[in-house]
C-alpha cells in the first residue's frame, strides 16, 4: 500500500476511533477496541496487541491474532527494545533483530509504540506484526503514536 493511502485509511481509523473509545474512559476497554479496529482494518497486520510492564515484567494484554507469549524475557526483543529506549521501532525484518523473540514463526516484520501512563513514562508497548517482510514504515509509526496517545492509562 503506498503512503498516501495508507496515510488516508490511518486518518480514517484515528477518527472511528476517536469517537468508539470516548464512549469508555476504561484504559483496558480502550485498548480492546483499538487491537479489535486495527486488526480487521489493517489487512497486513497478523498479530496486534498490547503488552503493559507489570511488576517489572511485560505481559501481554489485549491482543487479536495468533497465540502470544505471555511474559517476554527482559530487556530482549522488539517489544522490549520500545521500552528501554522508550521510542517507536520499525524492524523491517524480525529475523535480522538482534535478540527478536519469535511468539509466531510467521511474524517477518515489526512495530513496537510505547503507550505511556499520565505522567509520561512509558508503561508498555502497541505491538503488531506482519507476515511479510518490510511492512511497516514512518506513516505506520505516525499514525500508531497518534492512536496510542488516545488510551489514557
């Protein structure tokens, strides 16, 4: 998909969405309805989740697609690379990621948002795979921060 569509389908979701969760101020009923738009909207996304630091550890929470792993090894992978550096990463291929944790051996490339609480500090991450190498890229990134920034946590 080029960037002008993809920049106007992300604009459209940012609108659905804006209206769906302003219905909740409920962080988990938020994410809920964000994965569920984003997976069936977005048809190159094969896993689309949220995983949120607890305790010290990133569990996985609301998710749609294949089986996740439900507690990441620290300070290892995507998901975590997010965290520590607490910005957006776009790996074009996951195989190619030092330390990339595979949940889903279909999962080629990937993009990890941090979603941060109140006070700014990161809290977790939106993750979302793809089947297919080199998916994501700035417009996804732009885009996905806008729609994190409607959570609220």
């Amino acid at each position: 998909m080029d960037a002008s569509k993809k920049g106007a389908r992300y604009k459209r979701i940012h609108a659905q969405l804006e209206v769906l969760i302003g219905k909740s101020s409920d962080p988990d009923a938020r994410m809920a309805t964000i994965v569920a738009v984003l997976h069936h909207k977005m048809d190159y996304f094969s896993w689309t989740g949220f995983y949120l630091l607890r305790d010290g550890e990133l569990t996985v929470r609301t998710y749609q697609g294949p089986l996740a792993c439900q507690v990441l090894e620290k300070h290892t992978g995507v998901c975590w690379a997010g965290i520590d550096r607490q910005q957006t990463i776009v790996v074009p291929d996951v195989h190619l990621f030092p330390g990339h944790i595979a949940c889903d051996s279909r999962s080629r490339s990937e993009i990890v948002v941090p979603v941060r609480n109140a006070p700014g500090m990161v809290a977790g991450v939106l993750d979302v795979d793809s089947e297919s190498p080199g998916s994501f890229d700035s417009t996804d990134a732009e885009w996905l921060e806008k729609i994190v920034n409607l959570i609220c946590l």
